[in-house]
C-alpha cells in the first residue's frame, strides 16, 4: 500500500496499520481512507490477529485530519458527488472502528486533529504519547466537527464539548486524559514495545497497562467552571453574551474564547452548539448521519470554500463569513442543516444505531 501512503503488515499476532504521509501531516486522502478500511476487515478475518494497532509513521503528526483541501479542490470543479463518496467512506470507517470485534489501539503522537480524531477517539484504545496535541479545528474553515465528534463531544464532562467544537481550541497531553478522548498515556518511546507485546499475543489492555504512566494534570479543566456557566446556554449568542460578562468580571480565559469564537464562522460555530446539544441522545450511528446531512449542505456552502482559501489556499488572508456575525444567524438557518436530505443519508449497516 506504500504508493497510496498506508502500510498494513502482519507481525505475529498484530496487525498494524502505518500512516506514512509525513509531508501532510497524514492528512487522509480517499485512497487512503479505502485502503484502511480494507485493512481492518482483513484483520478482522484473520484469526492469527488478536489486536490491531495504528500509528504514525512520524513523532510530529498522527493525523491532521482528512485531505480537505481536496475536498475543496473537488467542490470548486463541481465534483459534488465525489466530495460526499469521501467523506460518507471516511464516516464508515469511523463506525467500523467503534464496532471493531477486536481490540483497535490507537498510538497517539503529535497532532490528533479532526479525521485523525476519527480514526482514534472511536476506538477502544487511544494510547497518548508525550507531544500529543488535539483538536477538533474545523470551524476555523467553515466545515463542522464530524467523524463521529457529535456523539463523542456530547459526552465530555462541563460543556467542555461546546467549547471544543466551537472553537476548535487546542488542547495537550494531561486534558485528553482527563477528559477521555485518550485512555492512556504511555512514553512515546515505548510504542514499539507495545507493539512487539501485540505481536507475541499478549492481550492488548494488559500489554497497555504495564507500560502506563501518571498523566500530568489538565490545564483545561482548571477553567471547568467558568466553560460549564458560559456554554450552559442553547443559543450561541447568549453563549457568546455569557463570555463577554465573565470577561468584564476578570476572566482571560472567557476574554480568549470570545476573541476565538469572534474569528471563526458564525454558521459553523452555531451548528456545532446544535450538534452537541442533540449528540448525547443520539446512538453513534444515528451521529454519524447527522453529520452526512449537515456535511451534504455545508459542502455547498459560502463558507467552507471561503475557510479553506484562507487557510490552506492562499493563507493569511482574513475570512469573510456569511454571515458575518453569530447574531446574523438564525435557528431556522441552522435547522437546515439537520434536515434529511432525503437520498442522500448515510448507509450504514442494518442494525446501526
């Protein structure tokens, strides 16, 4: 598979999976995402393979998320249908790995970011490494938290997801622990023992467990309170006023988050509030279709292709949202959305839920 930037080898009783787009950050293109897809089946078929395990082919990025500047190069050349076939099998492959039949352990280093959360966060181990930095960046471009993050940052603890999903703020090594996007940190440099644990047939969460070490403290956490009084609110713009009244009572942390929620889309910061409120009532499968219609209509959106020329095309410039402003938007705005788009909804297999 090197030619389409994944390996898949079988060691022992290990199957593993190497993302070996270092240049990119192993950001996922389609062909990658088919391949991995097609690895973990054959690894689920197997019945030499007892554990299955994926990492980094470099310390500096696990994976920065899907190769959306693709998806933006296929949304300008009216390749609409290609643009959902993307994402609908990088969506499968997250349900994959969360009903995965054996253990799935993700070797996490560097930068977790968007479709990198995808293929770990949904898995049974996410194995923290010492440089990991996470995060959910898409409202930065006017795309929306997907790959499962409706489910997932619906469960965090004190609207800690709000504030992720609607800033795609950054957050280190001691708050993925804590809040349990990771279940372990382990020393990066003992991965490859893990992973010579896998082969010999040791069961994957003792393997995991003897090489465990104390987690630092989380730093975001230390700020739970003032996260769980301002993003306690429906509508992102009483959010938005809650930041601004904690601000003028001392608070940087409220003063930063409302700069940050300022730059970013008010379309995509609102269906991301949206998203949070309705995730945790919904089952993983039912998540990941919500995310398949908003990612129908968004895709045919000002601001993604606004987002993504700023970011990644012609960077530096300043992005000129429609609307511009959170109080421009309206919940019927944002409603559509969430709405079927009839044939065009996710397939998943009979029985998800």
């Amino acid at each position: 598979m090197s030619d389409i930037e994944i390996t898949s080898v079988r060691i022992g009783h290990c199957g593993l999976i190497t993302l070996d787009r270092p240049r990119a950050l192993n950001a996922l293109t389609h062909e990658m995402v088919t391949a991995m897809g097609a690895a973990l089946d054959d690894f689920a078929q197997d019945p030499a393979i007892r554990t299955v395990a994926v990492r980094s082919s470099s310390a500096r990025a696990f994976c920065a998320g899907a190769d959306i500047r693709r998806v933006y190069e296929l949304g300008n050349a009216g390749r609409h249908d290609e643009q959902l076939g993307f994402l609908r099998d990088e969506y499968r492959n997250c349900y994959r790995i969360k009903s995965y039949p054996k253990p799935y352990v993700a070797l996490l280093d560097g930068i977790v970011m968007g479709g990198g959360a995808g293929i770990s966060v949904n898995g049974a181990h996410r194995v923290a490494g010492d440089s990991i930095t996470f995060a959910m960046p898409e409202t930065a471009i006017g795309f929306f938290p997907d790959v499962g993050a409706t489910y997932f940052l619906s469960r965090l603890p004190h609207r800690i997801g709000a504030y992720l999903a609607m800033s795609a703020g950054r957050i280190n090594l001691g708050d993925v622990l804590a809040l349990g996007l990771a279940t372990t940190h382990v020393p990066s440099a003992r991965f490859d023992a893990l992973i010579e644990q896998f082969a010999a047939g040791q069961e994957a969460g003792a393997a995991i467990a003897a090489e465990s070490v104390a987690p630092p403290p989380s730093d975001l956490l230390k700020e739970r309170e003032v996260i769980s009084r301002a993003f306690a609110f429906s509508n992102p713009k009483r959010i938005f006023t809650a930041l601004a009244d904690l601000a003028h009572r001392g608070s940087t942390f409220a003063e930063d988050a409302l700069l940050i929620l300022r730059a970013r889309s008010p379309s995509s910061v609102a269906v991301a509030l949206r998203q949070v409120q309705i995730g945790a009532d919904l089952g993983f499968g039912a998540a990941l279709n919500v995310e398949y219609r908003i990612a129908a209509k968004i895709l045919r959106s000002h601001d993604f292709y606004e987002g993504v020329r700023v970011t990644l095309v012609d960077k530096g410039d300043t992005p000129s949202w429609q609307p511009p402003l959170i109080e421009d938007v309206s919940e019927t705005d944002i409603d559509a959305y969430f709405a079927s788009p009839g044939n065009e909804d996710l397939m998943l297999p009979a029985g998800a839920a």
